[in-house]
C-alpha cells in the first residue's frame, strides 16, 4: 500500500514537470515568434544607437581622468 501510493506521487512529480517544462518551452517559441514578427528589420532601422566616436558627452564621466586618479 505504501508503496503504490509512492509510486502515484513519482509519477504525479514527472507528469507535472513534464507540463510545466513544455509549457515554458512554448511560450517561449510562441512568444520569440510574435516579437520578431512584429519587428521585421528593426535593427536596420536605428541609426541612432550606433556608436559615436569622440569624446563622452557631458552627463557622463571621462574614463581617462578616472583611470588617472590614485
């Protein structure tokens, strides 16, 4: 008796693992797909977030001044 009643409760941890792992899994493939289809090229799209040669604008802090300092 003991020892059905311990198998019910292995198989009720696998099943449930099983349900809550391909539960993740899909609404992680359902939900890449619908961003990425809702953004076709958007990378392409922003210029402004490519990198800026010179000097750090005024709100930010000069790296060599602080690389300097004791």
């Amino acid at each position: 008796m003991v020892q059905s009643s311990h198998r019910r409760k292995d198989l009720t941890r696998h099943v449930l693992a099983v349900t809550v792992c391909f539960a993740l899994l899909l609404s992680t493939l359902t939900l890449g797909a619908r961003s990425s289809a809702a953004r076709p090229g958007a990378q392409d799209q922003s210029p402004a977030l490519r990198p800026v040669t010179g000097p750090p604008g005024a709100d930010l802090p000069n790296l060599d001044a602080v690389r300097r300092r004791p």
